[in-house]
C-alpha cells in the first residue's frame, strides 16, 4: 500500500489541473477536478496499484481484467470521452453505442487533464508533446469517440506540441471557448 504517494500524486495532478483551468477561465470545473479520486473506491485501489510513472487503473486492469477505479471515475468526470458513450439514436447505427458531443469545456478540460497527467508522471523529462504521443498511442481504440471531438482534441493536442503551451492555452480561453 502506498497510501501517502498515492495521495501526493493525485493532490499535484488535481492543483495543476486548477491551475490551468483557471488560466483558461473554467475556475468551478478547476476546482471540482477529479474529486472522485478521493472517495473510497478509487483512492484505496489507486493505493493499492499506486507505482508512480503510470495510472494504478492500468496495473488493476491488468491484474484483476477490470478497473473498478476507472469504471467509478469516468462516470462521475465529465471531462472524459467515457462519460460521453450512449446508445445512439440512429436506427442505422452499426455498433449500437457512439460518443456523444462533448460540451467544449469538458474538451479544454480534457486537454488540461492530459496535459497535467503528462506533467506529474513524466516530471522533469516533460516536453510539450507527450501529451499528443500518449493520446496517437491509444489512438486506434478511440472508435467510440465523437468525430468532432476528436477532430478538436487531436487539433489542440496538435497545437500544444508545435507551438506550446503559451500560445495553445491563450487559444483555448480566447477562441475555442467562445466559438
């Protein structure tokens, strides 16, 4: 058990994603940033899978087939593509379930989120593209996800890396939040 980093982890990744929401103008989606991570059932199991370069929920997925911290966690954040999936009311629909439109806050959120992420687990070794490469790397498993979200995750995500983050942020709060 790690109950202590774990707890450090999740607190750094939670105060850096404020902090960018903030500069980005979404201070009530700033504060409430990934609270769920505190409640029991995914606090004791991030403690118990807790390894400190990667998610716990990955290294519970691997040994149990299943994370019940990520089933919990992406039903309760709204920045997430997860929470987005539901039936679709197209009769035609092939796979039955699709993603839905994210509203574009809960997208910049998901941006800060990745962003953030990529911070605390890579540290000092940290470049403005890690959060693009980790997003190409699950890339071919986003089938669910709404085309216009991820057109636009992929367009920021894109920005970030070739222009950083003064530029990418400065975008979001002044453009892509307003369109």
């Amino acid at each position: 058990m790690h109950i202590w980093k774990h707890f450090k982890t999740i607190t750094k990744h939670r105060f850096l994603v404020m902090g960018y929401c903030f500069k980005i103008g979404l201070y009530r989606q700033g504060f409430m940033h990934d609270l769920s991570k505190y409640s029991w059932t995914e606090f004791s199991r991030g403690c118990r899978y807790y390894q400190g370069n990667r998610s716990p929920n990955n290294a519970e997925r691997e040994e149990t087939g299943i994370s019940e911290a990520w089933l919990h966690h992406k039903g309760r954040n709204r920045h997430h593509f997860e929470y987005w999936i539901d039936y679709s009311a197209d009769p035609g629909c092939k796979t039955v379930i699709e993603g839905m439109r994210m509203p574009k806050k809960y997208v910049a959120e998901m941006v800060m989120d990745r962003i953030c992420a990529s911070r605390v687990y890579k540290g000092d070794n940290y470049s403005s593209n890690d959060p693009l490469e980790y997003y190409r790397n699950s890339k071919d498993h986003l089938w669910f996800v709404h085309p216009e979200v991820k057109k636009e995750l992929e367009y920021l995500l894109t920005m970030l890396a070739e222009k950083g983050e003064d530029v990418t942020l400065s975008y979001i709060k002044n453009i892509f939040l307003r369109e």
